[in-house]
C-alpha cells in the first residue's frame, strides 16, 4: 500500500512538472517582440539558370569554374611542385630501415615534412609574394600578370633540380622538338618530368640510408646462426642497435641537413 500511494504521489508531481514548464515556454513565446522576429533572417542561396545572348556574360562564372576547380587541386599541385615529394619518401625510407613499424607516427613524418617543404621553398615563396601577390592585392597588375609572376619562381626552381634524363624522355614520349633552352620547356613536360626526377633522388638516398641498417641486421642474423638461435627473429635483436647507432650519429638532424642541403648544393 505505501509503494502505491509513494508511486501516485511521484506521478502527480511529474505532471505537475510537466504542466509548469510547458506554461514558462508559453509565456516566454508570447513575451518574445514580433520586430525582433521580423529584423531576424537568414540568408539565403538562389540559382537562376536562363539562357543569354550576350557570350561575355559566361566570363564570370567561368572564372569562378576555373578558380574552384584550382582550389580543389591545390594540394596536389603545391605536394607535385615543391619539395614535399622528395623529403616525405625520405623520412619513410628512414622509418623503415630502423624497422620501428609506425615510429614516428604518419602525423609526425607528414608535419616533418611540410615545415621543411616551407624551409627550403622558403626563397621561392617570398619571391611570389613579392612579385604577384603583393603587387596583384595592391592592383599594380592583373591576374594573368600575376600567374605568370607566381609562376616564374616555381619553374626556376623546378628546372634546377629536374634531370636531363627525365625531360629528354617526356619530350620523346610527347613528339615535342627539344627545346633551345630550359627556359623553354612547357610547363605540361617540365611537371611530370620534375616528379619523376623527385622519385628517382628520394630513391637513391633511400638505398644509401638503408646500407648502415642493412649491415647490422646481416651482422646480428650472423650472430644469432652461430649461436643455434634460429627461431629468434634478428629484426627484434637488431632494432635497439640500430636505435643506438641513429642516436649517438645524431641521425634525424644529419638527414635533415642533408636533404635541405640537397636542394641548395650551391
């Protein structure tokens, strides 16, 4: 008797509850002033499609196309166009000669590499600042001007660490007479013939950081046969000599150094 006199006394005063708050949410909606309701509005968004005679008036949205469709390719472009190519290989090749599985952390090696990527196109990015953006905000040229002015630097650099090899082969895939000059190669030849020369340096500096690692994984699996230790993995043994070997030679600031080096062998 006293649980269900306890329970219907509960009850009561859940709907009683109930039945206040509902009457405060009446009262406040009703107190709330119709002008403030009214200056309150939310933007919106129209898309009119209709047909024009005039063909300049597609010039606009044009531009506004192509400027998005630059924006959404940006990141690949900035990656294929700098540095980033060559030093992010690099790094992983290190991470996997020490044999260390995900250590460093992708987080780590991508941000590594992104802030030296700014290091050593640090040059090349205060002369577009200085020759096309700068002078483009302050209206002193136009957009073509300034996308010629952004792209000078970017072709200086390219052409400096491209290889011959490479640009005498897209220029024979592609049944392009060779050019007089460097400064004449075509930016659709210049670009793929500069990633590939990335890939091919990242991956000779690669084999040469591997050579140290690879001798003492040879040196413990060695060891290990001559003691009858053939069910033990030598990569578990030789893994904290090598991690005593990186750090007494001091080896991420020597592969750093090198690799900015690289770049700059003036």
């Amino acid at each position: 008797m006293l649980s269900a006199v306890h329970a219907q006394n509960l009850a009561r005063k859940v709907k009683a509850l109930f039945l206040a708050l509902a009457m405060i949410l009446f009262v406040l909606g009703t107190l709330v002033p119709k002008a403030h309701a009214e200056e309150t509005k939310l933007p919106g968004v129209k898309i009119d499609l209709y047909e024009k005679d005039d063909p300049d008036a597609f010039v606009p949205a044009m531009k506004i196309i192509a400027l998005l469709t630059i924006l959404g390719l940006a990141p690949s472009i900035v990656l294929m166009m700098t540095s980033f190519t060559r030093i992010i290989i690099v790094m992983s090749f290190v991470r996997q000669a020490l044999g260390t599985q995900t250590m460093p952390p992708n987080q780590v090696i991508v941000g590594l590499s992104l802030f030296l990527t700014f290091f050593t196109m640090g040059p090349v990015i205060d002369t577009i600042n200085e020759r096309a953006y700068t002078p483009y905000v302050e209206k002193a040229i136009t957009q073509e001007q300034a996308f010629q002015e952004a792209m000078n630097p970017l072709r200086k650099f390219m052409l400096k660490q491209v290889n011959e090899e490479e640009l005498g082969a897209f220029f024979a895939i592609s049944k392009l007479p060779k050019p007089k000059n460097k400064e004449d190669v075509p930016m659709r030849v210049l670009i793929p013939s500069f990633v590939v020369s990335e890939l091919k340096t990242a991956f000779q500096i690669g084999f040469l950081i591997y050579i140290p690692f690879l001798v003492i994984d040879m040196v413990v699996s060695a060891i290990l046969m001559a003691m009858g230790m053939m069910m033990l993995p030598p990569t578990v043994v030789s893994l904290p000599f090598k991690l005593v070997l990186f750090v007494l030679v001091d080896g991420w600031s020597l592969i750093v150094d090198s690799l900015v080096r690289s770049f700059n062998p003036s």
